[in-house]
C-alpha cells in the first residue's frame, strides 16, 4: 500500500510539474530603439507587437502557452543592439526575437541569433542585404527573417515615380551617413542608371543635422528637378524646410520613412505632397485594418487618431502571428524547427499589410514583393494614398 501510495504521489507530482512546464510562457524579444530619432518608428512597432500578443493570448496562446514580450530599447545605437541579442538569447532564453528599425543594428545584432539558431524577425528595417548576411554555402541555414519592403523594392518604385510617372530628367540624392543611407543611396543610382540617368547631385548628411542648406544649395546649382532622399524623420523634415528658406521647392520622393509622425509634424507645411512607398496606411479598406486601426487607436491613443508610424505598427503586428503561425506548425519553439516552419508555412496568415500564402522558403526570406506595395503622399499632415 505504501508503496502505491508513493507511486501515486510521485505521478501526481510529475504530472504537476509537466503542467506547470507546459503552462510556461514563450518569450519573445522586442527590440527596437523607443527613444531618440528613430523612436516613431520603434514605439509604432512595439505597440504593434504588443497587440498582437494580446489578441493572440486572449485566444488561449500558441500551444497552450502564454506570448511574453521581452522589450528592450537599442537607442538606434548598433553598440546597444548587439548587448541586448547577448542578454534576450543568454539570459532571457527567447524563442525568437522580432524588431530592428535600423538596418545598422540589424547587420550588428542578428549574427548572434543566427549563431544560437534562433529566428530573428526584422519587421521594419529594409537594408537590402539584412536577409542575404548568412548566405549559402558558408551558411546552410539562414535564422533571418523579414516582412518589411527591402530598399531593392522601395528604391526602383522611387525612381519610377521620380522618373517614368512625373517626368524628371535631373535628380539629386540627398541620404544620411548611416548605413541605412548609405546602402538605399547606392540602390538609388543602379535604379536610375538602369533607366540611363545620372543624378545630378548626391550628398550626405549626418543623423541630427539641422541645416540642410549647403547640401541643397548643390542640388540647386546642378538644376535638380526633384530630390530622392534616404534618411529619418527628423532630418527629412530639415531638408523640406531648408528647401522653403531658400526659397527653392522641387518635389520631395523618398524611401518609406517620408511618412514618420516626426517628417510630417515638424515639417507642416513645407513636407505637404512628399511622396514615398508604403506597405500599410492608416486607410480602414478592409475589415482587417479597420479592426486593427480601431483596436490600436483605442488603446494607444495616439495623438490626432494617427499612428506615428503606419508601416512600423502593421509590420510589428503581422510579425508575430507569422512567427506564432511557425511555432504552432512546427508544435516546438526550438529554434532550427521554427525556422524550417517559416520557410514552409502551410496555412495562410492573414496580417493587416497582406494576406501571407507561403511568404518564406529555403532561399527566400523576405515575404514582401513589390505587389504589395503602393506609392503614399503626405497631404492633409497623413498619408494618403497618391494618384
């Protein structure tokens, strides 16, 4: 009797313990830059991320188990990134991480997951060589993943409406010193050197300039008939009103981040009719992005109902059903299984910004074509839709 009392307090117990292992939270690492320049992006993100956890644990989780964000702030600073990839993999033991709004910290931070065979999600940063870090065959596997419009799309869909669409024969660039810049410019002039056209001026910029007026004195002088930019917010708007002080507007055509809160407000006037390509606008023209407009407006509050950053929301929230999608295909969080689970998603998943049908594959990890992307003009201090 004893004894079946033992065996029974002994299965009880490991019983228990087997629940309360089951019932441990998948954690999930957040990291993206929620102060300084970059911060509109960064904030839009999380709270994008952070309702999509919501709506998914109120569902009952992915395998029985809880999401928990593990938010950590990089500051836009690559330094920062690569001390928080040691701290969410050594310490924290994520499952995955998704994030990154700069493709600086991305290049710097996400050697460590792919070292740890840990998916890393980058959901807004769009250098064109973040999916290609860890190519075949030195790499036989890839742990980066992205559903954010790489700058090959965004760069030719710029010069398109620069050149094809409005007209202009002489463009400058203007792009700042980062590596975000500095690699968008370079995707600027192959897209204008396969249309057989040199830009007339290109000049650089540094991350908190305040004065753009020599670089636009230059474009000018060379006859620019637009500007082609590659930069944030802050500076973007520098370049508008630097353009009103000389007295001097040519049309602004940039990358995505023409339509950050901090271009838009801290250019008024001067950044109407800006144009840029667009993932996801605030726009409620489907029964999903109106849910996840209302869902996000209601409980962020966002200043005159308009998210900061559109894109950085919408992307941080289909990321994490894309990666909750992988852990309930591969029924593990363990790292090589969810990755050959994204690379092989067998059941749709609809997001906000598409409706994602087999958006990964061995040697393809970026989920976003140019198909699903449209041109956005600032007008009315928002973002519209132009043409």
């Amino acid at each position: 009797m004893d004894f079946r009392l033992k065996l029974l307090a002994g299965t009880l117990a490991f019983a228990a313990s087997a629940a309360s292992y089951a019932a441990d939270p998948i954690k999930i690492g957040v990291a993206g830059p929620y102060t300084g320049g970059s911060s509109s992006m960064g904030v839009s993100m999380r709270d994008g991320v952070r309702l999509a956890i919501e709506e998914i644990n109120k569902s009952g989780g992915v395998l029985g188990r809880q999401l928990v964000a593990v938010e950590r702030d990089d500051e836009a600073k690559n330094e920062r990134g690569v001390q928080i990839a040691q701290e969410l993999i050594n310490k924290e033991q994520v499952a995955a991480t998704v994030g990154y709004i700069n493709t600086g910290v991305a290049l710097a931070s996400q050697r460590f997951y792919q070292d740890a065979k840990i998916p890393v999600f980058n959901n807004v940063a769009t250098g064109s060589v973040i999916t290609h870090q860890f190519k075949a065959p030195e790499y036989p596997d890839n742990y980066v993943f992205r559903n954010a419009a790489h700058d090959s799309i965004q760069a030719p869909m710029i010069v398109e409406e620069a050149v094809t669409r409005r007209g202009f024969k002489k463009v400058a660039i203007l792009a700042d010193s980062t590596n975000y810049g500095q690699l968008g410019r370079e995707d600027l002039e192959k897209a204008l050197d396969a249309k057989g056209i040199k830009p007339v001026a290109v000049e650089k910029f540094n991350i908190k300039d305040v004065d753009m007026t020599a670089q636009l004195l230059k474009a000018k002088a060379a006859g620019a008939e637009a500007v082609l930019t590659y930069g944030i917010g802050p500076e973007l708007a520098q370049i508008a009103n630097g353009m009103t002080k000389l007295g001097w507007k040519v049309p602004i055509i940039g990358s995505w981040t023409l339509s950050m809160a901090n271009y838009i407000d801290n250019s008024g006037a001067n950044g109407e009719g800006a144009r840029m390509p667009q993932t996801f606008i605030q726009d409620p023209d489907t029964p999903k992005r109106k849910a996840f407009i209302d869902a996000y407006l209601a409980k962020f509050k966002p200043k005159n109902n308009r998210i900061d950053s559109p894109v950085s929301a919408a992307q941080g929230y289909d990321s994490i059903f894309l990666l909750a999608a992988a852990i309930k295909q591969a029924n593990s969080t363990d790292g090589p299984k969810v990755r050959e689970a994204l690379e092989n998603l067998q059941t749709p998943v609809e997001g906000v910004v598409m409706t994602y049908n087999k958006p990964f594959s061995a040697t393809n990890h970026d989920a976003i074509t140019a198909k699903e992307v449209v041109i956005g003009e600032v007008k009315g201090g928002k973002v519209v839709k132009a043409n």
